[in-house]
C-alpha cells in the first residue's frame, strides 16, 4: 500500500502553500485546496512515517459530518474532488480552537489528577473519576499553534487579549455547542459516545464559518456506549475509538512530545496496524464500508489529476456559496 507524504503541486490559479501536520494546503482567490496527506500527528509533532489510507479515511469522515451538520452550522465545504481532498471557502482562522468535552477523559483527566479543578476557567465538581461524563458539556478553548503545542486559554483571557471579540465569541461558543450535541445523537446512533472534540471557526465576508475537519478520529474521542457503564462501575479503562491508541504506544515507548525525546521508529507491521485500525474507525463511525482509492496510480498523481480536472470546470458561481 501506498501511502502520501507530501504534495507540491503547481495548480493554475494558485496563489500561495502552507503545509500544515497533515494536510497540504494551496489558496486561491477566494477558495482553498486541502490535501489530507497521510501523514500522522500525536502530542503536537509529525511521525516519521505516514499512514496508508489514513487521509482518504479522515477527508471521508470530514466531508460527511460538514455535510450532515451543514444545516446547524454554515461550513466552508463546498466540493470533494479526490477522496484526499477538500475545496472549499478561503476564510480567516480565528487564533483559538473550540473544546468541547463532555466527559472527563484525557488531558481533562491529566489536569484534573493532577488536583486542578479549574481548567480553561471552568470549574470541575470533586468526586469524578477519568471517563465519567461531565454534569454538562463544557468549553475548554485552547490557542493555535503553528508550531510546538497549542496551550490551554480561558474565555476571560481570550476577550481580554482581544484574540476574539465578545460578539464572536459568543457564537463560537454556540456553535461549537450546537455542534457537540449533534455529534453526540449521530455517535448514538452508530453505538457510540462522542466523549471530546474541537472545532476551528473562521471568517469569510463577515460570515462564521465551521473549517478544518469535524467529529473525526483525529479531532474527536469516542467510546463504544456497549458496556460504558458496567466498566465504570468496575473502574476498567473504556474502550476507545480515537487516535489514542497512537498515544498510548508513543508514552509506552517513552515519548510524550517534550523537548528531548526521540520518536520511536515504526516498522512496517506497526505502520499497516494504524492503517488497520484508522479503517475500523471509518466504519464504525459512518456505518459503511471504506472504500480504497484506486491502487492503480501513485496517490499524488491520482490527486493532482483530480484537481486538474475540478480546477478546469469549477464554476466561479460556487465561491459564494456556503
């Protein structure tokens, strides 16, 4: 199987590149090219090698819930040329991420062992142990960071930086609720519990718009609802449909993303492992089966004729559409 590093195409009308973790990103006037390359990410820094399939399956995933929450939330997908790429509205990223969690898991948990109760400015009720649910979903917002790793920030701190005004913020925080309970019923359906995600919001001509991904393997944690309650009752650990089972070998292994650290090397049984499981995640998520790009063509020449084709056709009209 072959898998996607990077891409560096020179597309008629491009304007400028970024290259982000994952995806490879082209702008142009008034719309952008998202690659999902197949390249993975855990605690904020790229493995050295990338994952078969794993764009195809987290583009998938994306294009699905943009498009089965587009009637909540106004969303910047517009087209899907290739099953690694994303077209959409060109907007301004707003400089935080929204969390929403709704269960205490993870960096929450971290934090919360820790003997924190306050975390983002929200504070947490004693007495909860890792992966109970929350009273209510809450906000924990953290800051982008093009480099190293994103940082925790509170409301207060946002408004009082001025990194988001008041009027913005309040409709990300709506929106990113909205969002969270839509994410929860459809995870219901499919047997599942959406525990945590994020959002990322931005502007196009004065407008909010949802962008990046959404309720994916890698921006959201999910649990099996099957047996949820028996193993808290039990105090066993809850099993997980995530990217956390990438972060679990990564701190087995000694490696935690701090300043330092060496990332473990991966052999090819461990690399078509998380191949394995991203496709399980896919499945399990949509309920349907995951369907390979073709094999025939090297991924970046299959894509790059992908959007040759879409580029040479798109109609103009679509830039404001939403």
């Amino acid at each position: 199987m072959q898998a996607l590093d990077s891409t560096s195409f020179t597309l008629p009308g491009q304007q400028s590149f970024y290259r982000g973790k994952v995806r490879d990103v082209y702008r142009f006037d008034g719309f952008m090219v998202a690659v999902a390359s197949d390249r993975i990410s855990a605690f904020d820094v790229v493995l050295p090698r990338a994952i078969p399939h794993k764009g195809a399956v987290l583009n998938g995933v994306a294009a699905a819930f943009l498009d089965s929450t587009r009637h909540l939330v106004p969303n910047w997908l517009q087209a899907t040329p290739d099953p690694q790429v994303s077209v959409g509205l060109l907007a301004d990223p707003f400089p935080v991420e929204m969390v929403v969690r709704g269960y205490l898991v993870g960096h929450a948990w971290r934090t919360y062992q820790s003997g924190k109760r306050i975390l983002c400015g929200v504070a947490l009720p004693d007495g909860l142990r890792e992966n109970d649910p929350l009273p209510a979903p809450i906000i924990t917002p953290t800051t982008k960071a093009h480099e190293g790793h994103d940082e925790d920030i509170s409301r207060a701190e946002i408004l009082a930086r001025g990194l988001v005004s008041e009027a913005h913020y309040t409709v990300l925080e709506r929106y990113a609720l909205t969002l969270f309970a839509e994410g929860q019923r459809q995870a219901a359906e499919r047997g599942l519990i959406l525990a945590d995600t994020k959002y990322e919001f931005g502007l196009h001509q004065g407008q909010i718009l949802l962008i990046d991904e959404v309720h994916t393997p890698d921006s959201s944690r999910y649990f099996y609802a099957e047996g949820y309650a028996e193993r808290q009752a039990q105090a066993q650990p809850q099993r997980q449909l995530s990217k956390e089972f990438v972060r679990q070998w990564l701190l087995e292994e000694g490696f935690s993303g701090q300043a330092g650290q060496t990332v473990p090397q991966m052999d090819d049984a461990r690399v078509l492992g998380i191949s394995a499981r991203y496709i399980e995640l896919y499945e399990q998520v949509l309920g349907k089966p995951f369907v390979a790009p073709d094999p025939d063509l090297p991924p970046a020449e299959r894509i790059e004729r992908a959007l040759q084709a879409y580029l040479a056709h798109r109609n103009p009209m679509h830039l404001s559409d939403v």
